[in-house]
C-alpha cells in the first residue's frame, strides 16, 4: 500500500502551487520570496528550508511539467497498439492537464527566458523526445494505410501540440465541458486530416494478400 506523502513533500507541492499561481499573475521577476511565502502561509525563513531562491522554484516547475509529459507519453506508447490511439490520448492528456494546471503551464509556456540555460538544453532536449514519440506514431499510421494523404509530418505535429498547449490562454473552470472533455474534443480536431481513413483490418489485409 502506498502511504501518504510526508509533509516536506506536502510542504513543496503547495509551494510550487502557490508560486505558480503569483508568476501566472505578475511574472515571475515582479515575485518576491515574502510574497510566495506570504501567499502560503509561511514564514521567510520556513520558505528557504524548502527551496533556497525562487529560481529554483522556477526550475522545478519546469522540471516537474516536462517529466510528467515524458512518462505519461512513454506510458502510452508502450501500452497501447493503435498509432491512431496513441496520438489521441496523448494530446487528450496535454490538453486536460493543461487546463488542470493552468498557472503551472503559463509558466511554463511564458517565463523560458528566465531559466538558467543549461536546464534550457535540457527542456528542448526533452521537447525533442516528445515530439519524436508522436511523430513515430503519425509516420506509423499513415504506413498502414493504403492511400496516405499528403502530410507533413513535423508541421502536422507542430499544429497538433499548438492547438494543445493554447488552451492555457482561453481555457476558463466552469464552462459547458470539462478539462478532460475539452481535452477529447481538441485531440479529435487535431487528428481529423488523419481520421478520416483506417488502416485495413488485419484480416482484410491477410484475404487481400491471399486473393
């Protein structure tokens, strides 16, 4: 059974949480320390036994947005077998938890140029990667079908992650669909020029072979 998070860790997430709220509000160099602290309800001097400047803070928001995309694309990669599938949950997830943690994303999206550059090189080199799993499973699919449309295949990605990651400007809590909702409804917008033909099935391949 998995126990409860211990209160540092408790302590952490509510400081990033809260931190990411203020650099959403008025940028992350008009946020003073006192104001995170404040904002949390501690004191200066608790702040720093958790995080020793607000760069770090920074850098673990970025740190903890780019390890969650990777896991939750290497997951779904390696448990489900439709290419199709695969991009459709992928977007789907990215939209939902950018709505989910819509101050955590601005962030993320708004504040690059304030994070020192070798932890930079490190987020591209992570970008890289999530976007090499998405294209793997565009070029995947449009092997398997008999016509292909023209697609190129970076821009066609590139277009899908844009339509994703922009909700954190317009989304707004409370409206007529729910994060995940959204996030199943932008996914299949994006990946319509892709759905409108399937792959045969395996035994109308087999039969067509055969014949």
């Amino acid at each position: 059974m998995v126990g409860r998070p211990s209160r540092a860790v408790e302590s952490r997430r509510e400081i990033m949480d809260g931190a990411a709220e203020l650099f959403s509000r008025q940028g992350y160099r008009a946020t003073s320390m006192i104001e995170i602290a404040a904002a949390v309800g501690l004191s200066k001097a608790t702040l720093y036994h958790y995080f020793r400047n607000k760069e770090e803070i920074l850098v673990r928001l970025y740190e903890e947005v780019m390890a969650d995309a990777i896991e939750n694309a290497r997951e779904v990669a390696a448990s489900v077998d439709e290419p199709l599938e695969v991009l459709h949950r992928l977007l789907a997830y990215r939209v939902q938890t950018t709505c989910e943690r819509q101050s955590m994303y601005k962030v993320f999206f708004e504040e690059e140029e304030e994070v020192p550059d070798e932890l930079i090189r490190t987020v591209i080199e992570q970008r890289r990667q999530y976007e090499e799993i998405l294209r793997t499973h565009v070029v995947a699919y449009l092997d398997a079908l008999r016509f292909p449309p023209e697609i190129d295949v970076t821009v066609f990605v590139n277009s899908c992650l844009g339509a994703a990651n922009w909700v954190y400007k317009w989304y707004r809590p409370g409206g007529p669909l729910t994060a995940a909702q959204l996030g199943n409804e932008i996914a299949d917008y994006a990946l319509r020029p892709l759905a409108v033909q399937r792959p045969p099935a395996p035994e109308a391949s087999a039969r067509a072979t055969t014949s």
